[in-house]
C-alpha cells in the first residue's frame, strides 16, 4: 500500500460552534430588519398623508446632507439578502440530497438572491 500524506487540517462537519457564525448572522439580521421595520412604522404613522411623495420621502430623507433614507433602506435589503442566503442554504444542505440539484438550487438561489438586491439597489439609487 502506499503512503498517504495527510496535507492540511482535517475540517470537522459536526461538532461544537459548527454553523455558529451562521446562527449569529441570520440572528443579527432580523434584528437589523425588525429595527427597519419598526422604523418605517414611525415613518408611516407619523406621514401626513398617504401619498407617492410621502411614500417616497420615507426612503429618501436626509439627515445632515447624509441620505439616511436611502442608507438605512440599503442595510435592510442587504440583511434581508444574507438571512434568505442563510436560510435557503439550510433548507438545501437539510433536504435535497442529490450534490447536482442541490448546487442548482445553490446557483438559481444566488442568482435570484442577488438579482434581486441589485433591482433594488437601482430603484433606490437611481437620481
């Protein structure tokens, strides 16, 4: 028999802190969107009047030349992005088996992810 070298660290797959990182981000995530949400609800409740521009205002306000609105609503879709990421990958990683369909869905995922952000990001930051 030959010998075999062992180059690297072996990674473990199960274990203690496996997916920590993981657990911790979608957590600060929907902290991130619940504080948005909540955000938005002031600005909703505090509108004079439900109209485009009023709609429209709660997206673009700013704050010492600083478009907070634009910023604020930035950092939510991006959080929405990751915690789907996350939880989508979970869902894929736990139930689909097969390694081709699940890199499918990995890719059909992260393009729909990421499409999506970018849609956003052009409606949002268009002058």
């Amino acid at each position: 028999m030959a010998n075999v070298e062992k180059i690297g660290r072996l990674r473990p797959v199960v274990g203690a802190h496996y997916g920590t990182l993981e657990f911790v981000a979608q957590r600060m995530t929907a902290i991130i969107m619940a504080v948005y949400t909540v955000i938005l609800l002031i600005g909703y409740l505090t509108m004079s009047g439900f109209t485009y521009a009023g709609w429209k205002s709660l997206f673009t306000f700013k704050f010492l030349m600083i478009p907070m609105g634009q910023m604020l609503a930035t950092a939510a879709i991006l959080s929405l992005a990751w915690h789907v990421w996350i939880g989508m990958r979970d869902i894929w990683m736990d139930y689909i088996k097969p390694p081709g369909i699940r890199l499918a869905l990995y890719v059909l995922t992260v393009s729909w992810v990421l499409g999506s952000v970018f849609y956003f990001l052009h409606i949002l930051w268009r002058n």
